[in-house]
C-alpha cells in the first residue's frame, strides 16, 4: 500500500462548489475572484514588456525594479525599510509565499498556531513541513456580539515550548475581520519571551472598510523583526490568474525562504513583473481599492437587507458573511448544494474554513458571499435571493 502525505486532502471546497456553479449554470459568488478584467493600462503593459523581450528567466527573488517599487510602497504606508536586495522576494502567488514560508521556519515535530476559520493551504503546507497544526478558534457570532472577534487568551493558552509559528492572516478570510493596534500589542506580548515566528497573510491589505488604516506586521519593528509578511498582486489587481505575489522578510528569514523558492518554482513570470513595476509607481492603483470594494460591500450588504438573510459588515477583504437560519436550519454545506442547485446562487459554507471535516454537515448557519463582481453578477444574485 502506497503511504500517502496527504492522506486527508482531498478536492477543495472552492473547487466543489464552482463546479457545481457551472454544472448547474449558477451565478457562483463563492470562489474569491473577480468576474471583471484588470485595468487596461496594466494589461497594456504586460504586453508591452513581451514585446520589450521580457520574455525569458528574470532574477531569482525578482526583477530589481519592482522589489525597489514593493519597499518603498511597504515604507510609505508602514514606515518599514526592508531591503529589496535581501528581504523582499517576489512569488508565485501568495500560497507559493505561504508554502515556501512554512518550510523556511518548520522542523518536525514543531507546533503551528492556526487561527480558524483559515485558509485551507495551511494545514497542509505545514504537515508537508512535518509540523503539527494546533487550532484556535476565532469567537463565533452570537446575539451579543454580531460579528466574529478573537481572544487572545486562548492563542496564549495554546503556545507550548513546541511552538515554533503563528500565523496570521488578517484582513481575516473568511470572516472580513481586520487588526486594531490592542491586537497587535497582544500579539508582541505573546513572542516577546519566546522563540516564535510569525506568518502575515495580508492579501487583503488594500480593502480595509471605514477609512480605517490597515495595520500591518510590519507597522511594529519587534514583530517585523519575527515575521514572514506576504501580499498578493492578484488581489490587489484584479489579476488572480497571474499567480504573482511577495514575501517581505527580515535578512535572515529571507535566505531561508529563498532556499526553498528557488525549488520551489526558481521565479515567476517575467512580463507580468515588469508590468507591476511599473503599474505601481501610480499610488492611485492601490490607494483607492478599499473605496473600490466597500461600494461593492454596501451594495451587496444592503441588498441583502432585503432578504432573508442576515448579512454580518466585513471590516476588510472582497468577502461577507450572511445567517440564513431565518430561511432554512440545514447545514451549510447542504445549504450552500441545494441553493446552488435549487436557484442557482452559488455560496461557499464557512465549516469549510474549520479543521474538522465534520464540521461540513455542523450548523452554524453561516455562508460566505464573494463581492468582488460587476454590480449586474451582484443585482441579479440578490434579485434570486430575494425570493427565497
């Protein structure tokens, strides 16, 4: 008998549901990527530079000009310096950042602090790391508190001497939660005796709602000094079939990580870097994006006020919880198969974020919607929904 890796891994939910969406030909607001194109000046750009003949393997972290436009970007807004020769790395993604990350700082038998609901890339990369995830749970919604928020106190409770990371990843997919600076204080007192990393997924950096400042890892020197910080091209440009991303790393942490990119996928596409350098050198592209999404949000959100679901506000990302417990007390996972095949919404079942498969046919009554579509995707979701 083959001894598998991964033995528990199997087809992700955001690939079960879409193809259920296309099966069905639903209007899929669950996979989190845009339904609209970049913005044409970038795409002009792309070209451009394959015209220039960028075409062939640029240098192993990155092209030097668009680490140089990701430092200053990260020292405007953060007022961090990282060297772009040395701690920045520009990847394949995002889950390349995350994946090459986790096998930089994880040995076997090391403990990984995972706050759920997560990404599912996690628990994944760090068992290939050989390491053992350990899952704290994010407070749930309650009548009290409408919205999910975190206890500290229980990540404190869950760090033993075989901690060796935490990672974070806020603004939070799935639930929109975002930092306050009393988090990050409780974050520095939780390593400052200790000998433990951080991870940073901060994807959704630049959609942050309320005119709130997004506050980085590397808005702290202490836990910059700690930290892997990653962010996404993808997310940020509308350009998730790119696959471009990076990780800001102190020197160190940065050496290691290469190690492991350079085998990982060596580098990434060369146009699409060039275009990114330039594209950036406009704050604008960036600047705006929470404007961008929080009209999308509060068409989405209100909207929803005229359903029966019960939509909860996001504080950041392209996504938005909503209970249906007022249409139906089905689990999620049945809930979001039967809507899809039933009126042709598609919506991803935040049990799907939880460690425990069981968690699928568990009943918190709460669905993911994506909001990073054109406004007719969103009008004529709600307009189904509103009938149901």
């Amino acid at each position: 008998m083959i001894k598998l890796k991964l033995p528990d891994v199997g087809t992700t939910i955001f690939t079960i549901m879409s193809q259920l969406a296309n099966e069905h030909n639903a209007i899929n607001l669950g996979q989190g990527f845009p339904d609209f194109n970049p913005d044409e000046k970038l795409v002009s750009l792309v070209n451009e530079a394959m015209i220039n003949g960028h075409n062939q393997y640029p240098h192993m972290p990155g092209i030097p000009a668009l680490r140089i436009a990701i430092a200053d970007k990260i020292n405007q807004l953060y007022s961090h310096n990282y060297n772009p020769d040395t701690e920045i790395t520009v990847t394949n993604g995002a889950t390349e950042a995350l994946m090459s990350s986790i096998l930089s700082i994880v040995h076997a038998g090391d403990e990984v602090i995972v706050i759920e609901p997560c990404y599912d890339s996690y628990v994944p990369c760090i068992k290939l790391a050989g390491g053992i995830p350990v899952f704290v749970s994010l407070t749930p919604p309650s009548q009290d508190n409408p919205a999910y928020s975190i206890d500290w106190q229980k990540v404190k409770d869950a760090i033993t001497e075989k901690t060796r990371l935490i990672i974070l990843n806020f603004p939070h997919n799935p639930t929109g939660l975002t930092l306050k600076s009393s988090d990050l204080d409780a974050i520095e007192d939780l390593i400052k005796d200790k000998e433990i990393f951080l991870i940073g997924d901060e994807v959704y950096e630049h959609i942050v709602f309320g005119h709130r400042p997004f506050l980085s890892l590397s808005t702290r020197e202490f836990l910059a000094s700690r930290s892997f910080v990653i962010s996404s091209f993808g997310k940020t440009y509308h350009t998730t079939g790119w696959k471009v991303g990076y990780c800001s790393a102190p020197k160190a942490l940065t050496a290691e990580f290469r190690k492991n990119h350079q085998f990982v996928v060596f580098t990434v596409s060369s146009p699409m870097q060039h275009a990114f350098a330039e594209f950036m050198k406009d704050p604008g592209t960036y600047l705006n994006l929470s404007d961008f999404y929080q009209k999308k949000h509060d068409y989405l959100y209100n909207g929803l006020l005229n359903t029966r679901f019960k939509p909860i506000k996001s504080e950041g990302t392209f996504f938005m919880l909503a209970d249906y417990s007022e249409i139906s007390l089905i689990n999620e996972l049945d809930f979001a198969t039967e809507l899809t095949k039933k009126h042709g919404v598609t919506l991803i079942p935040v049990s799907a974020f939880y460690k425990d498969s069981s968690a699928l046919t568990s009943n918190n009554n709460l669905v993911r919607f994506c909001f990073a579509k054109k406004n007719e995707t969103l009008e004529k979701a709600l307009q189904v929904l509103s009938t149901i």
